[in-house]
C-alpha cells in the first residue's frame, strides 16, 4: 500500500529492477538514466552489443553503476525467456518492464529516403520485421516477465507508444524537395499499426493482471529533436501548440512517474506528452 507515503517517497526507486528494451537506443537510455537516477536498477537489453556497451558505459559515467546488460533480440521467445532468466539470477526480482525497442526509421540518418516507404510498394519483409520488434517483442516481453510480476503480485509495465498511436501521420512533413508526389517519403504504416496496436496491448493488459498487482500503462511521446534538418524541424512544429519538438530529457520525469508507486491508481492508460499536437 502506498497511502500515507510522502510525494517524494513516491516517486523512489531504490532497489526496483527494471528491463528496459532497446536500451541502447536515443530514448532507452534516457529511460535507464532517469530509473538509475532514482535509486532503481536499469537492466539494459538491446539487439546491438555495441549499443548495449555504450549506454552501460554511460550510466557507469553518471551514477556510478554497473547496470546489467543483455544483448538480445526480443523478438525470439528464447531470448527473452534468458532475459528473464538472467536477471532473475542477478537481481532475484524483476519490479518494471519498458517495452520500448521500435524499428524507427529516422528522418535525420535519411532512413526514409527513397520511396520504398510509400504503402503501395511497402515491402512485406519490412512490415513483417517490424511489427515483429515493435509489437511481437511488447507482446513476449510482457507474456515472459509480465507473468513473472503477476506470480510475484506486484510490477509494472510501461508500453512506449507515440503520438502516432492517436493521430496519423501527417505525411506532408517528410516530403522532400524535386520528388514526385508518388516519389514522396512517408511514415511507414507499420509504425501505425505498431503504436495503436501498444495501446490495445496495454488495456487488455492491465485489466487482465488488474487484480494480480500489475499496472500496465502507455507513454506516448512527440518527436524529439535530435539535429533533423531545419525544414522537417520547421514543417513538424507548425504541426504543435508549443512549437518545438521535446528534448531528449523531457520524458525522463514521466517515466519515473509512470513505473513508480507515484501513479499507483493508474492503470490501461495513455500518457501523452507531444506539445500539445494532439490537440490540434
Ligand atoms: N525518437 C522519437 O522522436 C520518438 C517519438 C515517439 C516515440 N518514440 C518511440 O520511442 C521508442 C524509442 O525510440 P528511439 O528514438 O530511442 O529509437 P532508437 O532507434 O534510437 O532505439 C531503438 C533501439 O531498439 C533496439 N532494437 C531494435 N530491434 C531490437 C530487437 N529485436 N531486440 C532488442 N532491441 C532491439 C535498437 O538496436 C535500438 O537501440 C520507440 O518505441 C519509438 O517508436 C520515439
């Protein structure tokens, strides 16, 4: 029970271990630092070793601790049955679970360039590749260390969607200059299908588990800027109230919020943070 307890009592992690997927990603690693920074355990999961390397070398820099880390493709069910496993052994416990690892095409490494993107050519591989990330390995995460809290009675799973789990893309903002409109870049379906297909995850999670002590909510964040080119950076904030796009730090606070016992009464929810975009 959490009555009672002071705000700031609320909000601490110490000791609770929590997997975060994809880890070695822009804002896995803000995820592990804001957990690290409240006292909790950041297991570090990620498909590239290399990524997982840097994120544990960079939370060893700021807090001081070794985190955990476990190179992994969370779309295989032996995999994430070792995750489990692992941190099992390390840990003994396992309190949170960030389901945040998402094939996302960047616009600023040009990802989207070409037009294979477009949906009359969209390759089914890619379709298949990531929904397999973004929605399969949320689903396996959650079946493997999910029932692990519901055993326990107690956990949190946290589902990293976006505001394009709410509203569709709006397409006009990834044009590029001298195409023709059917040469034109999109944002692919599947990140769609995968971000709204989250927030399904999470209703029927946290009413399946609702009275085994496991909460299940959604984050869904804005863009964050991370050195896109001034015409897509300009095209996408005429698109938000505040009128720019997040900084990588501007989640970080949420997530505690949300994986911790400061939003005890919350759960099947969705949590938008984008500026205000959405409301437009
Ligand atoms: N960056 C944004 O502007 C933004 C906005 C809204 C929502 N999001 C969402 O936030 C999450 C993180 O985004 P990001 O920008 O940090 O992405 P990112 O591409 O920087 O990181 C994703 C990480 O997932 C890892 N990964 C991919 N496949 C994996 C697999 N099979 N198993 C384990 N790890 C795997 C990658 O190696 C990568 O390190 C995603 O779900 C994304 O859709 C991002």
């Amino acid at each position: 029970m959490v009555a009672g307890n002071s705000v700031h009592s609320l909000f601490d992690l110490t000791g609770r271990v929590a997997v975060i997927t994809g880890s070695g990603g822009l804002l896995g690693l803000k995820h592990a630092e804001a957990i690290a920074e409240m006292g909790g355990l950041p297991v570090l999961v990620d498909i590239s070793q290399q990524r997982c390397v840097d994120a544990g070398q960079e939370i060893k820099a700021r807090y001081g601790y070794e985190a955990l880390s476990i190179v992994a493709d969370i779309t295989q069910p032996q995999a994430v049955a070792d995750i489990l496993a692992q941190t099992l052994t390390t840990f003994g416990r396992v309190d949170i679970l960030i389901n945040n690892a998402a094939n996302n095409p960047k616009v600023e490494n040009g990802d989207l360039a070409g037009h294979w993107s477009r949906l009359e050519q969209f390759p089914l591989a890619i379709w298949e590749q990531d929904l397999a990330v973004g929605l399969t390995g949320a689903f396996l995460c959650s079946q493997v260390i999910g029932a692990e809290m519901a055993r326990r009675g107690r956990g949190v799973i946290l589902n990293i969607a976006s505001d394009l789990a709410v509203i569709a893309p709006d397409q006009r903002i990834y044009r590029q200059p001298g195409l023709e409109d059917g040469q034109q870049p999109v944002k692919p379906v599947s990140y769609s299908v995968i971000k709204h297909g989250l927030i399904g995850l999470t209703r029927y999670l946290a009413t399946y588990w609702a009275d085994r002590g496991v909460r299940v909510n959604a984050l869904s964040p804005g863009g964050v800027y991370n050195d896109q080119e001034p015409e897509f950076v300009q095209r996408l904030t005429n698109l938000i109230p505040m009128g720019r796009m997040a900084q990588q730090d501007e989640y970080k606070a949420a997530v505690v919020f949300l994986v911790s016992d400061a939003s005890s009464y919350m759960t099947g929810a969705n949590l938008i943070i984008d500026g205000g975009r959405t409301c437009w």
